[in-house]
C-alpha cells in the first residue's frame, strides 16, 4: 500500500468510535418493532430522537421508544427539533441530558421556519456556542454553507451536517459543489443530514468524501422501510469503500477494456 | 395549588415535590425529565424538591425523530 493512498479510519465523533457511518432517524415509523427492525437492518450504531412533553394521564404503560432501542446498544442522539431559537435548543439539549442521564452528545437544529424547515443559522450559531461552554458534544445541522461550516467549526462542533436538501424532502444532494467545499476545507467530520432519497444519494456523499449521513424519511417512507434500511447500509459501504478506493479519472474519449494486440482482423 | 403542567393550568390539592407529582401522574419509574421554570431539575433532587404555586413544569420524555 502505497503511502498516499487513502486509509479508512473510523467514524470518530467527539472521541466515539462507530463503525458504521450510517446514523438513522427514528421518527416516522408505523411503531417501535418497526423501527427497532429498520434500525437494526441499517447496522447504525448511532440513532436520533426527539425530546417531547411527555403525554399525561393517557396510558401509562404506553410503550418507551428508549427500550426499543436499548442504549447498550445503541448511542442516542438527541435532537432539538422543532426549535426555532437558540433558548428552546438548548433547554432542550439539557433536557435531554438529564433524560439520558448526562449523556452530552446531542444533535443541535435550530429551524427558521415550517415550510422549508431551512436552518436558522443565526440562531444555530448561538446555541452551538452556548452549548459548547456547557460541555455539550454538539453534532449540528446546518444549511451547506462553506463560511457557516467553518464557524461552527471553530465554535467546537464536533460535526458539521449540511443539508444535501430539504429536511424530507428526499431530493438527494442538490449542491454536490458547494459540499465539495465544505470537505476540502473540513477539519470535522462532515456529515449530510436531511435530503437523501434514496442510496445512490446516500453513496454519492459518501463518494465525495463525507464521514457519514444521516437518514430517517428514506427508510421510515420507503413501501419496505426495513428493507431499504439494508439497502442504505450497503450504499453507505459502497461509498465508503469507493472514496477509499479513489475513482477512475473520468476521459473525454473512449479507452478500451480489450487489447487492440492480437485481434483476428489485424 | 395551582401550576403550569407541560403547558396547561392544572390544579393540585396540595404542596407538593416532584416526586409526588410524578407519582400522581403515574410516571414513577418512567424515562423522564423534568424542568420547573426553565431550569432542569436532576433526578436526584425529585424527592426535595417542593413545588410553588404558578411553577411551570414541563415533563418530557424521547420519542422517535430525525
């Protein structure tokens, strides 16, 4: 192996070690076996929640989300979605903390507004700084803004994840230039998070060099979630393993696969 | 005594901590968290911790999200 080839190195986020570079969302599912069964199909080892008012007086053996996928197993990361400022990001980060038990790595978004559910990145900045001087580990959501990364960056997130496109909205990655922006100059691993439809988007960011993605919509929406879950794994991989591999130089003109030598019309 | 329970008035017959409200509301033993006027209360502290009338308490638990 030559010196300058590329070397796979784990996934490593805030001193966690993951061998997989898929994180899966839990939201959207049927119910929890569907969701344990998705999850454990995309061999994620890192997977999100959401942090809400617990429903009272309804049915107090509802089931916990928490014991389907049990935390000795699985790392949580906690998200702050459905905030829109600074304030109910980290009131919920530290909610969260208290909930998992001083567990400090969470997912910092800080939406701007319903329709687009587009990054505040006013807001996010803020909390990411606020959040970093509590001893939070904080992965963030962010619009795929190179200037934006670096900030966070130098704020002390441990990862930077731009959207590839909508939150949901399944359109892949619809700025491939601007993401390639962003890993030159990343000092953290870069993750897509929001957009991916399908596995060729998931490998196509991975391709490109991205430490991981993130994905909940293209499993949980998927007619076979559980089985899309396994195929996101694979991409993942493939990527992963193509990045590492370094592609063919793309040519303007045709190369043959087959010698010219030795042909019967020569 | 009356507080501000997960964004709705309720009513309580009397002072109470954490703990009994976590009880009365059958939660004892669940994955919660609790914060009373924006400031996390720690597990820990449950059982001393007395509530005031118009305390704002929100209880939350994990449910699934992206």
């Amino acid at each position: 192996m030559s010196a300058d080839q590329r070397q796979d190195i784990p996934l490593t986020v805030a001193g966690r070690v993951f061998s997989s570079r898929l994180l899966v969302g839990t939201g959207k599912y049927r119910d929890f076996d569907e969701t344990a069964a998705a999850v454990e199909a995309s061999g994620t080892e890192l997977v999100t929640v959401a942090v809400r008012r617990t429903n009272l007086g309804q049915n107090p053996d509802e089931p916990n989300l928490l014991d389907a996928l049990p935390t000795s197993r699985y790392t949580i990361l906690p998200n702050t979605a459905g905030c829109y400022t600074a304030k109910d990001a980290v009131r919920t980060c530290k909610l969260a903390r208290e909930l998992l038990d001083g567990h400090n790595l969470v997912k910092l978004e800080v939406l701007g507004d319903d329709g687009t559910l587009y990054p505040n990145v006013v807001e996010t900045l803020k909390a990411a700084e606020t959040l970093v001087n509590d001893g939070f580990d904080v992965m963030v959501y962010t619009s795929d803004d190179p200037i934006v990364a670096k900030e966070l960056e130098r704020i002390g997130c441990c990862a930077v994840m731009p959207l590839g496109s909508l939150i949901g909205s399944g359109h892949g990655l619809l700025n491939p230039a601007t993401l390639e922006i962003i890993l030159e100059h990343a000092e953290v691993p870069i993750l897509v998070d929001a957009g991916i439809g399908t596995p060729s988007d998931a490998a196509l960011a991975m391709e490109m060099g991205c430490a991981g993605v993130l994905i909940n919509s293209a499993i949980a929406h998927a007619r076979q979630p559980v089985r899309m879950a396994h195929a996101m794994k694979l991409a993942v991989e493939a990527g992963r393993e193509a990045y590492l591999a370094e592609r063919m130089p793309r040519r303007a003109s045709a190369n043959p696969s087959s010698p010219f030598a030795g042909r019967i019309n020569a | 005594m009356h507080i501000q329970l997960n964004g709705d008035q309720r009513e309580f017959s009397s002072e109470l901590t954490i703990s009994e409200l976590i009880d009365q509301l059958a939660l004892t033993g669940r994955r919660i968290a609790v914060e009373v006027n924006e400031e996390i209360v720690p597990r820990s502290q449950h059982a001393e911790m007395h509530l005031s009338p118009g305390d704002r308490v929100e209880i939350v638990h994990a449910i699934g999200g992206g």
